[in-house]
C-alpha cells in the first residue's frame, strides 16, 4: 500500500510539472501592453535568431541603429538605464509591438517575428519622450533566399 501511494504522490508532481510548464509562458516577458502578434504561433517555430540589447535613458536608444543580417525570430532586451520609466515601440513591415513600461534599473524582452525585410521603427511611447529623441531604428537586410520560409 505503501508503494501505491508513493508512485500516486510521483506521478502527480511529473504531471503537476509538466503542466506548470506547458503553461507557463516560456520567457521575457514581453509584448505585456497590447502588442498585435506579442508572443504568437511564430514563438513556437524556429530559434532566435540573436538577442539584441537596447539601452534606454533620457532621451536616447543605444543602439540608435541596428542592421540585422536576415529575417526572423530576434529578442530585443530593453534596459531602462535611465531614471524614469521607458517601453519601446516596434513598428514597421506590418509589425507594431510594445513592451511593458519599465522602471529605472528594471528591463525586459521583446520577442518579435521580424520575417520581413525593411526599416523598423524604434520609438519610447511613454510621455512624448520619441519627440525628445527617443528614436532608432532596426534595418533587417534580405539575408540569403529559402532559409525558414521567410520569403
């Protein structure tokens, strides 16, 4: 009886994990506020790509510019080294993302399916602070052709 209860108690905490899991949303934390395809079906297929760390402060992007060699599946790690709070705005190619807002110290990630070539807009949408100069852009180059059904 003894050993019944035990594999019982066992096999309820694999299925116990494998729930936790399944549901937990796997990673940065991004796309919190209203993102259109934040963290969508694209999510699940292929790897990223690169993660690219974006530095926020009053009132500038570091980097301003990013070229990217190809498209597809990128995190854009946003750091509020500033001290007010900052997001980031992704728009371009069809595409419009944001992050949560983020406090000073505070940071975040950004999971975006970048599957078009072209210009994105960065932009911070808290409190005007894009016509302060909080402004950059991600330039992602055609890359090579029938690589991740990217065409």
């Amino acid at each position: 009886m003894a050993r019944s209860v035990v594999a019982l108690a066992a096999a309820a905490a694999v299925a116990l994990s494998l729930a936790v899991g399944c549901a937990g949303g796997g990673g940065g934390g991004g796309g919190g506020e209203g993102g259109a395809n934040a963290q969508s079906g694209a999510e699940a297929k292929g790897s990223v790509l690169k993660t690219v760390r974006i530095q926020e402060t009053e009132y500038s992007l570091k980097p301003a510019d990013t070229t990217l060699k190809k498209p597809g599946l990128y995190v854009l790690e946003v750091v509020n080294s500033g001290s007010t709070t900052h997001a980031l705005e992704v728009d371009g190619e069809g595409l419009e993302e944001f992050s949560k807002k983020i406090g000073p110290g505070q940071s975040t990630q950004l999971r975006l399916d970048l599957r078009k070539a072209g210009t994105y807009e960065l932009t911070c949408p808290v409190d005007h602070h894009e016509e302060k100069g909080m402004e950059g852009k991600v330039m992602v180059k055609e890359g090579s052709g029938g690589q991740g059904g990217y065409r």
